[in-house]
C-alpha cells in the first residue's frame, strides 16, 4: 500500500489534474501529471467502468498498480501530482511485469524517473 502522504484522494484533486494535467502515455498506461508545489508526489488511480463493467477486475488492476508505484516511489521525482489509467483494452488480464514495464516507461517519457 502506498504511503498516506503519497496518496490522491480528494476528489476536486483529481478534477484539477484531469482539466490541467499534462498528458503522457505508453503501451496501455496513461499518466496526467500537475506539479503541486510540495515535497512529496502524490499518486492517484482512476480506472473507469469503460475498462470494464467488473469491480473485481478493476480493484484488481488498481491493487497491481498501487503496489508498481510502492516498489518504485523512491525512484520518481518529488513535487508531482500524478492520476494514473488504462485505455480501454479487449484485454482485462494484464501480467505485472507487462503492467510494470509499461508504467516505468511511460514516467521515464514524462520525465518522472
């Protein structure tokens, strides 16, 4: 589980990044990022019904997302509000190191690592 001081919440939090965030994205995994003026990254997830209809399989990619982002916080630049999703796949099963190279990649374009 991600640290509670690198955790986005709020949900105007995440309406400010989704209107003013910069866009990045690689393989299946998109990023939205804000600088925010503070000393740590935040990180938020946002996987929508259009992914797919399933709770269980949202829950379940946001849990491997969450612990990619845990093993890799210390690597990411501070000073950073980042929301992370999937683009609508035919795809709902998504091996973690897949899911992990696709996400260090799409921080090292947004010039977060």
């Amino acid at each position: 589980m991600l640290p509670r001081k690198n955790r986005l919440i709020q949900k105007k939090d995440f309406e400010v990044i989704s209107r003013t965030g910069t866009f990045f994205s690689f393989g299946e995994v998109f990023l939205k990022i804000r600088s925010n003026n503070s000393k740590e990254t935040k990180i938020g997830f946002s996987i929508g019904i259009k992914f797919s209809s399933k709770a269980v399989e949202r829950n379940r990619i946001k849990r491997q997302l969450r612990e990619i982002f845990r093993k890799n916080i210390k690597k990411i630049e501070k000073g950073w509000d980042v929301m992370v999703s999937l683009k609508k796949s035919g795809k709902k099963e998504f091996l973690m190191d897949e899911l992990e190279r696709d996400v260090l990649a799409v921080l090292k374009k947004a010039k977060l690592i």
